[in-house]
C-alpha cells in the first residue's frame, strides 16, 4: 500500500520550479529573439493555468458568501479582481498549447524549462482537486468523495488563493526580467511587461485579501493534504502486520467500503444490488468494526491517566460514541433476521468490503495477530505501548468551519488510526 499524491505533492513542485526561474545570461541576438517568442508562448500557459484556479474559486467564494459568510467579503472582491485581470490578460495572449501539445514539447534549457514544468504541475494539482467534483449538492454520488465538502469550502477556496498569489508574484518577476534583457521587438517586450503587471496585481489583490483577513497555516495544510480521489487496491492483513501497516489498511479498506456504499445508496429499492445477505453482513461487520474501534479507544483514554486526563476524557468520548454506533449496527442486523428481499445473489461490495473493515480493525484492536470475527471480542486488547511505539501514518487535522461529512465509517477509522 503506497500512499497516494496529494495537492501539496504538486504545490510544492510549483514552488521549487519558480525558485529556480532564470534567464540565461549570455544567448546570441537570435537566441533572445526565440527565447522571447517563445517565453510569451510560456508565459501565456502560466497565466492560463492562474486563470483556472480562479474561476474554481471565485465560484465557491461567492456562493459562500451568498448563503451569509459576510466575513468573506476581503477574499470574494479579490477572487473577483483576479479572475477578472487574469481573463483579460488571457484575451490579450495567444491561445496557451493543449496539455498535450505541452507535455510533448521538448523541454527548454533555463528559466523557461522550470517555468513549464511549474505549469505543468499547476495543471496537474487543479485536475487533483476536480477529481472530488460533484454535481449534486448532497455529494452523495459516485462522483463525490469524502473530500468533496472540503475541496469545495471556504477555507480550502482562501488557501488556494492564498498560493496563486505566491505564484503569480514570482512569474511576475520573472516575466520583468525578460522584458528587461531580451533583445526582441518593443511590442514583444511591451507584452511581456503587461503580463508581468497583470500578474503583480494579482498578487497584490490577494495581499490585501490576506492582510484583512490571514490565511491560517491550518488552512494551507489542510489544501496540501487533499488526495487524488482513487480507489485503494483491496488487501488483507497478513499475520505480524506493524502498527502503522495496520492503520494504513484500515484508512484504505474504509475508503473502499465508503465507495461502495454510495453507490449503493442511491440504487431504488428494487435494485439487483441490494440483497438481504449484503445488507446483513455490511450491517453486522460495520457493529463488529465499530466495537474493535471502542476497544481501542478505550485502551487508550485508561492508559493516559491524569496527566493528560483532558486528552483521555476525548478518548472516553470518542469510544461512547464507537459504542452507541455498534449498538444503532447491531439494531440493524437484528432487523434484517425478519425481513427479506426479492432479489438474492451473491454478496455484494460493500458486504465484501465490510468484512475486510472487520478484520482489519480487529488486528489493530486485539493483542492476537491472527485474530477474525469468528473469534469475538473476548481477547486481550493491543497495549497502548504498541499505539505509540509504532511510527504511526501521517493524518490531517481538521479545521473548524469545515463542513466533514459524517459518515461513520471514515470517523472510525480516523479515530483509530490517531494515537
């Protein structure tokens, strides 16, 4: 199990690559005169990829400001002033190549090979981001993720914002620079320079947004965190699986079951997919899950003690909470003993998908390394050493004001693979 890109992945390609913009000292006339057609041509993709991430953006600022986030006000007048300046220099550009005209181009010594690589992974970052698109607004669709009311909130819309400033200031600078040394026609240098001060007012529009109301480095994280939405290869545990491996295989197969489940509940009551045998068994693996999960919680809010006994009280929490939902699970499991369904077949994903979710949380949960559901719960229970002493998977905090959806599953999960 790999872990799978993020946008930070691409964020920071962004950044590395404008950090190293230069242009080359010594060319010949000839050479300058290419360089700078073609460094338009450069230019023109930049502002081109600039002008998608706000349009996203100014989009979801304003339907948030819409529905009464007033103190929004400082970001959607400059998401507003942005699109608006980066639309106009795309109008006055030639038209930026296809991604693929530019991925197979030859790559370019200098500032201008960085600059299209930087523009590359501005594109790619962006597709990242619509690949938790929905259409609907409930997001319960199988074009939805769990990242969706994330990808598509305020905080998230502010922190993208927040780093196209940062881009289109050191572009700016490099766009200046060409005008400055290239030994090209005026007009040419003339466009370069408009480029670069179409680009400084962006950036000095989202600096005004920011001294008014900061971007918090929780906002910027959370961005960085977003993952490409794709479904987890399935897997097993295998016996002496560490910690961390553990909690990965948890995080992954609750995914797959999320993106199983969707789906599912969309389906009209007399679909082929939903079958009594599939209901039962995801219904009675989710109770078994959500039990492994309070047996873990559990174990961790007694073993802090007093001194953290703030932290331990969360814990205590948490597990109540793992424990009324296996009780709410097992309600439905009981249900289905009297109830029936036209359709009967074979088990569907999401029961496939539920048991794995049973296994794995009850490998991280009991001491038995070869523990499965047949077993029960009456093991001993992982120590709380073992919690701590692995190195444990990387997760994002959460942010107030974020909308996360409250799906069970995911919430599990997260609390059991946070120490």
């Amino acid at each position: 199990m790999t872990r799978r890109a993020a946008f930070g992945d691409f964020a920071a390609s962004v950044t590395q690559h404008l950090r190293r913009l230069q242009w080359p000292t010594a060319p010949s006339a000839a050479g300058e005169r290419a360089n700078a057609a073609d460094g338009i041509a450069d230019l023109s993709r930049a502002v081109h990829a600039l002008a998608g991430y706000a349009k996203d953006v100014s989009g979801v600022l304003d339907a948030e400001y819409l529905t009464g986030d007033r103190e929004l006000g400082a970001w959607v007048r400059a998401a507003t002033r942005v699109r608006q300046a980066l639309e106009t220099a795309e109008a006055a550009l030639p038209a930026a190549p296809s991604p693929e005209e530019a991925i197979g181009a030859s790559r370019p010594r200098g500032g201008r090979g960085d600059l299209r690589a930087a523009t590359r992974s501005m594109t790619l970052g962006r597709d990242l981001l619509h690949t938790h698109a929905t259409t609907q607004a409930d997001l319960v669709t199988a074009s939805g993720s769990e990242w969706t009311p994330v990808v598509f909130s305020a905080p998230v819309a502010c922190a993208i914002l927040h780093e196209v400033g940062g881009w289109a200031r050191q572009i700016a600078g490099h766009a200046y620079r060409i005008s400055a040394t290239a030994s090209c026609p005026a007009a040419q240098r003339r466009k370069v320079s408009s480029i670069g001060k179409t680009l400084s007012q962006v950036s000095w529009a989202i600096g005004e947004a920011q001294e008014r109301r900061p971007v918090r480095q929780g906002q910027l994280r959370l961005l960085h965190a977003i993952p490409v939405k794709a479904v987890p290869a399935q897997c097993l545990p295998a016996s002496g699986d560490s910690v961390a491996n553990l909690n990965i295989g948890v995080i992954s197969t609750a995914e797959r079951l999320r993106t199983a489940a969707w789906p599912a509940s969309a389906e009209p009551p007399w679909s082929r997919q939903l079958t009594r045998e599939t209901l039962r068994q995801t219904a009675g693996c989710c109770a078994i899950s959500a039990s492994n999960i309070q047996i873990m919680l559990t174990t961790l809010a007694t073993d802090h003690g007093k001194p953290y006994a703030r932290f331990s009280g969360s814990l205590a929490e948490a597990a109540n909470a793992a424990d009324r939902a296996r009780a709410a699970w097992m309600t439905v499991t009981e249900s289905w003993d009297s109830i029936t369904t036209d359709t009967r077949g074979p088990m569907g994903e999401a029961g496939t998908e539920a048991a794995a979710l049973a296994l794995w949380t009850g490998r991280l949960a009991y001491a038995n390394p070869h523990w499965t559901p047949d077993l029960g719960p009456r093991h001993p229970p992982r120590p709380a050493c073992e919690f701590a002493g692995d190195t444990m998977p990387s997760m994002p905090r959460t942010m107030s004001g974020i909308r996360w959806p409250r799906s069970p599953t995911r919430i599990a999960a997260t609390c059991a693979a946070r120490r």
